[in-house]
C-alpha cells in the first residue's frame, strides 16, 4: 500500500489525501465564499442524534485516522486539471486551491470514548473554505467506524465481554470498509481479526483456521483433520459440520484431537451451521465424555448481538464466537447518523465571534449554538452520571452543586454535585498540525480499545443492556439553555413580524 506523506511527517497506512474526496457542493459553495470574500473564521461541530441499534451508548472510533488524513488533505496537480475541465470553477479560485491545507485547530474525544446524542465528538476552528471542505472527510471517517465499534461492543457485552472473533472481510463494504470494520471491531471489543492485511497494519491479532474446502478436498473427514494437525499442532480448531456434526465431525475431531493430546497438545471444535444451541451441548457432552474438558467450542454462522445474549442467559457451552456479516456491516443500521453543522462564525462588525444555531420544525433537528465544551460527571462511586454540554467558557468544578437542562425540553432539569468532572474534548491540531507526536498504528489501536473498555466499565449495567436500555442523561449547562432559547425566541418573534 502507498505511503502518503503529510505535514507532520510519514502516515504508515495508506488513507485517501486527495481533497477531491469531498461533496462537489462543498466546491461550488467555497468557490461562492471566495468570490465573495467570505473566508472568514467559522467553528464546526461533528455531532450524531441518535444511538444505533436502539442501544443506550455509541462508541467514537475513526478519529485517529482522521488526523491522518485532514493533515495530509491536498489537491494534486491532477486534481487541479480535473476541477479545471468541469468548466465551473475560475482559474483564481483554482489557483487557490493549488495551496489548499486544512490549516485550522482540531478539537475530539479520545479514540474508544463512550459517546452520546448532541456532544461534539469533534470541534473544527478554521477558515470557512477550508472548514466546508473537509466536512466529508470528518463524517466518513467517523461515522463508518463508530457504527463497527458500536455494533461490536454491544455483541461483546452480549457475550459477558467473551472472545469475539471477526470474520467479516467478505462480506465488507469494499477493500476500505473492510479495513476500516476491522480496525473498529477491534476497539470495541473484537479479539481478533480474520483480515490478515489488517494484522499487519494494526497490529490486530490474526485468528483462522479452516474452512469446509479444507475438509472436502480429503478423501476422508478424519484424514482432513488428521493432516491439519500434522501440520498445526498447537494450533488446531477442527471443523466439524462440513457432513453430520454429531454422527461424524465430533466423533473424527476426537480421534484426531486424542492424538494431539497424546503428542501434548490440546485442541478445540468449531461449528458454522445448525441448531447452535443444541448442537453445541451435545458436543460439550461427547468432548467431556472422551476426556477432554478442556477442549474448547467455537461458534460462527450469522451471529448478532441478540443470538449471542439469548446463548449467553441459556448458558450453552460456548468458549468462543466468530461474527462476520453484521459486526462489519451494522446489521439492522445501515449508518450512524453524525452530522456536521456550523455553531459560531466571526462577524466583520463587531470582530467578534458570534454563535450560530440551525432551526427546524423538528426539535431533535436543532442544534445547539456556540462554541462547546462536554464534560462527564462523576458520582460518588466513581461511575459515570452524566454529560454536559457548556459554552466554551463556562468552567464547573467538583463538589459544587449546578443545574442541567434537557437540550430540548426546557422545563426538564436536575441538580447534581459531581465527586469528579473530565473533559471530554481536547485539542489534537493546532493550524494544522498535530499537538501530540503520532503513534504507531498498534499502539495507537490497543489504546483505544483499553479506553472503550475502562470507559463502559464506569456506566451503569442499565445504560449498556442490550434491549431496553436506560437513557443517559447529556444535558446543558444553565448558560448554554439561556442562549439556545433566546435563538429560538428571536427566530418566532421574526417569524410572527412577517406574517
């Protein structure tokens, strides 16, 4: 794979940094700004309105290799020619663009946060062109991985936080999705991956063993079983449904894995069909009647999240499960649903910068003006209670009891003295460049999942149930409220003076 190059040095992993990867409105309208000198400073927000999968929490992912990609964002020469055939663009703006850089501040969450509806997961401070111009790149890189990490924490939780194995390169949207899927799934609790190119890049354990091919290219199940072991000792997971899973696939994986263990080695059975939750007891029960407790199952087969709990609460032996299909491609969602909006802009007049807010008929379509911060409250056991939404500078401190309003019901509010208060978003580019010296991929990847798992383990069982879950409280500060609602007060007292 290519290795780009950007302003804070090598990018190990190819990502697209072709700035043509943008909706072409975003080039008419920036075109529109420059003809009419309106390149002012803006701040965006990256937001989303709503959990996937009808669940209680979502998780950030893709941000990381975000960064890598909005620091090396250009138009190449090619590029240029290219807009330049369109016939629409005028030879000054794209000699600007010849120039491009994202040359504004980043604000995000930390990779693998546990995130909720309205926060900013990221916060854009730059130039209006430039901020229009990388929107698309901002919500394809967070909205595809957040779903996988989403998706694969919530069948991770199903499976009392068990080995989760992901399988689901075939069946990936594409070379991309299916890297991307790969890297998601891991942050959100997969053990491992079957993409062994994945692997490579981020350092993600590779899992696999056999396939029924495998089997069937043997005269014999036993013979396929037994050369497989020859060749994989203390490595071997025999497959046993390609025929009869009771009558045949376990009563050959014994004979094969009784000479294993004779050898000194151990090994383990998995099934890709069938009656699951049946199939797997019996074959507990013939593994443990010829010895061998310590062999494990492991299942495949169209798993999802609700399969998995169900297995789980009947409490079916088994030790592993490989998920494809809907891990990596959201299942039941097909996107997460962030978007980008503008929440503040400098005003020539007052030099200032001024907030912003879009309206709608639809409350849950409004956004929250100004420029934000999000803080997560803590309770006395140290377990997350709740998030806050603040103007950017609004300070509140532990041990100090405030009032929070509901971001769409005015008159929903609670009082709550926080033990601890972390800040959610930190700033990881200044004028374009990073703040913190990049990391290699793995390690970056590892560290991200460690914060998924630490961060669901501080949120109540009741946020994280898998059907019906309790709805966290993300609310606003009594600053935030006030303005929100002298915009919507403003905006009715013009609607009535035109009537």
């Amino acid at each position: 794979m290519a290795q780009p190059e950007n302003a804070n040095g090598p990018v190990e992993n190819s990502c697209i940094t072709s700035a043509l990867f943008t909706d072409f409105y975003e080039l008419t309208m920036a075109q529109g700004y420059w003809k009419e000198d309106m390149n002012q400073k803006v701040v965006f927000d990256m937001f989303f309105r709503r959990n996937p999968f009808n669940g209680g929490f979502s998780v950030l992912a893709g941000n990381e290799t975000l960064l890598d990609a909005i620091t090396a964002f250009h138009f190449s020469k090619q590029d240029i020619d290219y807009l330049a055939s369109q016939k629409i663009f005028e030879q000054g703006f794209l000699d600007y663009l010849k120039d491009f850089r994202f040359r504004g501040d980043l604000y995000t969450m930390d990779e693998g946060t546990v995130i909720f509806p309205q926060e900013p997961l990221v916060r854009i401070h730059a130039n209006l062109i430039e901020a229009q111009i990388v929107e698309g790149l901002i919500l394809n890189h967070i909205n595809f991985q957040s779903l996988i990490a989403t998706k694969t924490a919530r069948v991770w939780l199903a499976s009392n936080k068990g080995g989760i194995m992901e399988f689901g390169l075939r069946r990936a949207q594409g070379p991309d999705g299916a890297m991307s899927a790969s890297r998601a799934a891991y942050i959100g609790g997969a053990a491992g991956t079957s993409n062994t190119l994945a692997g490579k890049l981020y350092g993600i354990p590779v899992m696999g063993t056999m396939a029924h091919s495998w089997i069937m290219s043997f005269p014999s199940e036993l013979d396929a079983f037994r050369a497989y072991a020859k060749i994989y000792p203390q490595n071997s997971v025999f497959l046993i449904d390609t025929y009869d899973t009771l009558k045949s696939g376990i009563k050959n994986a014994i004979v094969a894995g009784s000479e294993l263990v004779a050898k000194g080695y151990n090994f383990g059975v998995r099934l890709d069909s069938g009656d699951i939750s049946y199939l797997t007891t019996e074959v507990r029960k013939e593994l443990d009647k010829a010895g061998f407790p310590q062999a494990k199952i492991s299942v495949s087969n169209e798993l999802t999240e609700d399969i998995i709990s169900t297995l789980v609460a009947q409490k079916v032996p088994i030790d592993s499960w490989g998920v494809g299909t809907h891990m990596v491609t959201g299942g039941t969602e097909a996107s997460f649903t962030g978007v980008y909006k503008l929440a503040a802009r400098h005003d020539k007049g007052t030099d200032k910068m001024v907030p912003a807010m879009k309206f709608s008929d639809n409350p849950a379509k409004m956004t929250n003006p100004g420029i934000k911060n999000v803080y997560r409250l803590y309770d006395g056991n140290d377990m997350a209670a709740a998030d806050i939404l603040t103007l950017e500078d609004e300070k509140i401190e532990p041990g100090r009891e405030y009032h929070y309003y509901h971001p769409m019901i005015d008159y929903r509010q609670f009082a709550f003295e926080a033990t601890r208060i972390e800040p959610l978003l930190k700033q990881r580019l200044s004028e374009g460049k990073r703040m913190q010296p990049r990391l290699p991929d793995s390690e970056q990847l590892h560290l991200s999942r460690e914060t998924m798992q630490k961060q669901l383990a501080s949120f109540d069982e009741s946020y994280k149930r898998i059907l019906n879950p309790h709805i966290y409280k993300v609310s606003m500060s009594q600053k935030l409220k006030d303005l929100k609602l002298k915009f919507i007060q403003e905006n009715l007292a013009e609607e009535q003076s035109e009537k």
